[in-house]
C-alpha cells in the first residue's frame, strides 16, 4: 500500500510539479490571463471514491510551459495523481492540470484558490491572479451504509451483488477498452465554474495606465528621497507623457495638454528636484510628491 | 534672496516704455545680473538708445551715448589731462565711459586703437589717464551697437575683442503689432518718464544673489558639452539655403573659448533669478547659449559661398546636445 502523503508534502508535490523547471529566482512570465478557474468532475465527491480537480488557464502568449503557478493546499485529500498539459494555438496558450485525489471523511470543506504571479502584460506589473475556490460536499460511501445490515442477508445480497459488479465490471471494461483505442477523451468537468470576471480581461483605459505609473513613481520618490530617484522619477514621467529624453521643460510644457493644470506644476516641481541645491531636496522632493499625488488624483 | 525689489520688476518697467525687444531687455539685465556687457547686431531706429537710457533712469544711474566714427581718439571715450593756466597743473577731465549704463553707438565704425581702449576698459573696468588709474563706476554695462547694413568704411572687430561681450543679440524688426503699439505709444500720446524700481545697490544686491544660484553639476556637464561642440562639429549636419547638407565642422575654423564657458554659466544663473529660481534649469543654458557662442566662433568662407546663415549652425550643434 502506497504511503499516504501528508497535507504539507501534498503541496510541496504539487508546487514542484508546477513549477518545475524553474530557478527560486526566476523572473516572472509576462502573460495576458484570460481565463483561470479551478473545477472538479463532482462537487459532491463520496468518501474513498477517486475524483479529480482540474486548474485551467488560458493565456494570450504562446509559450512552452506556465511557472510561478502554485495549487491549492489540499490538506484534507490524498493525492494519488497528477497530469499536467499545455496547448498553444494561434489565440494563445491552453494550460490543463487534473488532480486526481481521494477524501476520507464525509462533510463539507471548499478547497482554495489556485494562484498564479506574473507579469501583467497589459500594463507591464507584477501581479497575483486567484481561480475561484470550490466549495465540496462529501457523501459517505455505500459500503458504510451498508455495514448495520444482517450478516445473513448481507452475505446473500452481497453474493448476489458481486455476481452482478463481476459482470458489469467485464462489461464496462470492454466498453472502456473500445472507446480508449478509439479516442481518448479529455476529463470533462461535470460543473465548470464560470470564470471569474477579471478586471485583468478589460484593458485599463491610458488614464488608468498613466495613474498606475504615477503612483509607482511616487512609491518610488517616497521610498528613496534622493537627487537619483529624483532624476529617475523625473525621467519616467516624461516618458509617460510622451516626450523624448535631451528636451527641456520649456520643450515638454510647449506639448499638448502638458502647459497646464496639475501636469504643469508636476513637471516643474520634478525639475526643481532635479537640480535644486542640496539644502533645498527635501523640500522639492515633498513638492514633487505632492505634485505627484495631485496628478495621479486629476486621472481618477 | 533677500533683496525686496526683484530684477523682475525692473524688467517689468522697461516693458512699459519698450515695444517688444524681450531679447534686448532681457540681455541688458543679464549682462547687469552678470556683471558683463552686450552687442547688439541690427538695423538702427530699433530702440537700442532708448532701452539703454531707460535702464539708466530705472536704476537712478548715469547714461552716456558715445557715437563711434572713424576720426574719434581714445582720449575721446576715457578722457584725457589738461593743462590748467589758473592753477598752473594738469588737470583730469573723465571720459563719457564713466557712466552706469555706456550705449557705444556703431562701435565698428572707429579704428582698432579705440575700440582696444573701450574693450580694455570694459575688461578691467579702470581706466588709467596720466599717472592716475580711475575707476569706472559700478555697475558698469557697455551696450556696443554694429549696424549690418551699412559695412563701408568700417573697422570689423576682431574674435579676440568680441570675445570680451557677454552675449551678441541679433536685434530684429517689430512684428506688426508691436508697430502698432509702437504708433500709440510713441506718436499718438505723451510718452511716460520711465519710473525708477531700484537703486544701483539693488543691482549690486541681484548680482550677488546671481552669483549663489545653484548650478547642478548634470548643467555644468552640459555647458561644456556645448562648448566641446563648437571645437568638433563632424556630427552636426546643416543644410544651406540651396538645400545643400552640410557638416558643421567644414564651416568652423575656431570654436568658442573657455570664456564661453563661463559666459554660460554666468548668463544662466542670470536668467535663472530674473525668473525667480535660485537654481538654474536646462532651458536657462539652452536659452542663453546661442547669445554666448555665436560671436565666439570663427565660421570660414564656405559659410558665405554655401549660403548658411550663422545661426541655423549654431542651432543645429545647440540642438545636438541633448539636455540633462
């Protein structure tokens, strides 16, 4: 009899099937995640019956394997297999990983989100996706039901019984052989999840895209408030708005829609920064974070 | 800054008086701000005198206006000794350069020897007449004039001398509605005294406060970024009027000194204050740059036969250095 893993070694498994191939300190896959959602062929498994749960992602990109992407902790199952395949087509990337598991007690528990890291491509951030969780009722098996019967007629219902498993066995098993060497089927979930509607699938529209960079910028400005983050942060926010490194501000303010508002006073607090004397850096550096907050509020 | 009055202000009641002509106004406070001097290259009737003797009378300073000619002696412009029958000794009478404020009318149209004796002067701001060493009043600005239009009969000025002027303007024609304004200002009702803002301690005060403004090292980088450039052009391209692509370097014997150098610096920490800044910013260099360099560079004769102007070279190898 096989050694039944424990929840820790269940996960640890998992993750290093999931992961493999990869270093501790690999950078993350820049992915357009379309779809992320976690299934299983019954929400109402019975007690030492195998059933599976199958994590499903489909991606944009085209590529080779999918890492960084970590399985729930399946504390209260004994795994008893794992299969995992990746499909790329034209529109993307199809990655299909079935657990096969067993439960040993009856009740109700939910199994937790999958998770996947990885570089949003649509606005080039790191960032953490969650599959929906899936909520399990377990039934307690027939044999158990079974076992407060008389001996007698257990002993002759059972006969009976096993005369018709051995036949529908036979018969089942001819069945399955037939239609394996004919096609073998993918495991179809009886109850697919519908999706988690992401706000990762809509786009993020250039006002949301420029707050998020100005908000990183002044995660930036606060975390190191030197001349260089000054000069860096300065330098990103003119690529934001468009303009080429080697202009002025005088350049930068004559472009459209950068002459005025809450842009303006950025960009002339980011070059107060930027060359102010020394004494001066922390008030400018306070100006331009405030700057920054004011514009990154004027995009909302 | 602790100076109450601003050089803004004193900007601002020129401007009342002055049609148009920033770039006039605006090199006559830096070169007071920078404690240099100004050529004005252009036409005449363009309100030189006027700005001149406005800046004077804002400032509750002295004006003199010396027109250059061709007999004119250096004793003529600092002044010379005379012998005093009544009290039997020579007596010192100064020159028209001790004023604050010194327009030098057609500055080309006089022999080497006196402009040597005005370019020394501004240099070491004394003059010595005799046995006795003057010196000149303080602030001290030379506002030398060259007329285009009209080279016959006229000594040009060396580089080495030109080198001593903070900045060339290139003074141009009024736009049509700054000729307008000129017509309701000037003919059409009584012209206003110009309003003295401040005093010649204020200007003293501005140019020492000129003196503190920060100038980052990424700027001074860039300073003589664009000064090297003017030394190795090969990478600037210019086209000549017949459409012609040009290097820069072919058009260049000399590039400018490291008087220009300083001349930057100087005139950007300038700009910076007139703007209220006490640190100066890219575009103060970038501003300041082609009035610091173009008379100091030496174009040769291909910049007539290939039909370039001077300053489509000196633009082409400002834009060439991209800004910190």
């Amino acid at each position: 009899m096989a050694r039944k893993l424990t929840a820790p070694l269940i996960l640890a498994a998992v993750a290093s099937l999931a992961c493999a191939g990869t270093g501790r300190g690999q950078t993350l896959q820049r992915l357009t995640v379309q779809a992320f959602v976690l299934s299983a062929d019954t929400m109402q498994p019975q007690v030492d019956v195998p059933f599976h749960v199958v994590v499903t992602l489909h991606v944009r990109e085209r590529v080779g394997q999918i890492t960084n992407l970590q399985l729930p902790m399946l504390a209260q199952l004994e795994l008893l297999g794992d299969e995992r395949q990746t499909l790329t087509d034209p529109r993307g990337t199809q990655y299909r990983e079935v657990v096969t598991v067993v439960v040993h007690d009856a009740g109700r528990f939910t199994i937790a989100p999958a998770t996947l890291q990885a570089i949003d491509a649509r606005d080039g951030k790191p960032k953490q996706w969650f599959t929906n969780d899936l909520p399990l009722s377990v039934r307690a098996s027939a044999t158990r039901v079974a076992s407060g019967v008389a001996a007698g007629l257990l002993v002759h219902v059972a006969r009976i019984l096993a005369a018709l498993i051995w036949f529908a066995l036979l018969v089942g098993a001819a069945l399955l052989a037939i239609f394996l060497l004919r096609r073998r089927a993918p495991l179809a979930p009886v109850r697919a999840p519908v999706a988690e509607p992401v706000s990762y699938q809509r786009a993020p529209s250039e006002s949301e895209r420029r707050r998020h960079q100005i908000e990183d910028a002044l995660l930036v400005l606060r975390a190191e408030r030197t001349r260089s983050a000054a000069v860096r942060v300065r330098a990103a926010v003119w690529r934001i708005i468009g303009a080429p490194e080697g202009e002025t501000l005088g350049d930068v303010l004559r472009r459209p829609g950068c002459g005025e508002g809450p842009l303006r006073d950025l960009l002339v607090a980011l070059e107060r920064s930027a060359f102010t004397y020394d004494e001066d850096l922390a008030a400018a550096v306070d100006d331009a974070g405030a700057a920054l907050e004011r514009y990154a509020e004027s995009l909302t | 800054m602790t100076v109450d009055r601003q050089p803004g202000d004193l900007r601002a009641a020129l401007a009342k008086t002055i049609v148009g002509q920033e770039g006039v106004l605006e090199a006559l406070l830096l070169a007071l701000l920078s404690n240099g001097h100004v050529l004005l290259e252009g036409p005449p009737g363009l309100a030189k005198t006027l700005a001149c003797r406005s800046l004077a009378a804002a400032l509750e300073g002295d004006f003199k206006r010396i027109q250059f000619t061709p007999d004119l002696l250096p004793s003529d412009i600092v002044g010379t000794r005379i012998f005093d029958q009544r009290e039997s000794r020579f007596a010192t009478v100064l020159g028209p350069i001790f004023a604050n404020v010194v327009l030098a009318d057609e500055i080309n149209r006089a022999p080497a020897k006196v402009q040597s004796a005005l370019l020394e002067a501004m240099q070491e701001r004394q003059v010595t007449i005799g046995p006795e060493s003057h010196a000149l009043p303080d602030p001290f600005v030379v506002m030398a004039t060259m007329n285009p239009l009209d080279s016959e009969g006229t000594y040009a000025l060396p580089i080495a001398q030109m080198d001593r002027f903070l900045m060339k303007i290139n003074v141009g024609y009024p736009t049509r509605e700054e000729e307008l304004r000129i017509l309701d200002r000037f003919a059409m009702a009584d012209t206003q005294p110009v309003r003295c803002v401040a005093t010649l301690d204020d200007v003293r005060a501005w140019r020492a406060a000129a003196h503190a403004v920060h100038v980052d090292e990424k700027l001074k980088r860039y300073i003589v970024d664009l000064v090297a450039i003017t030394r190795a052009a090969q990478s600037v391209a210019v086209k000549s009027a017949g459409g012609t692509t040009l290097k820069a370097a072919d058009l260049i014997d000399y590039g400018a000194s490291p008087r220009a150098t300083l001349a930057l610096v100087f005139l950007a920490r300038g700009r910076a204050l007139l703007d209220g800044r006490d640190f100066a910013l890219p575009d103060d260099v970038r501003a300041v740059a082609a009035p610091a360099l173009r008379h100091r560079i030496g174009f040769n004769y291909r910049l007539a036969t290939e039909n370039v102007n001077a300053d489509v070279v000196i633009d082409a190898m400002i834009a060439a250095i991209p800004a910190p």
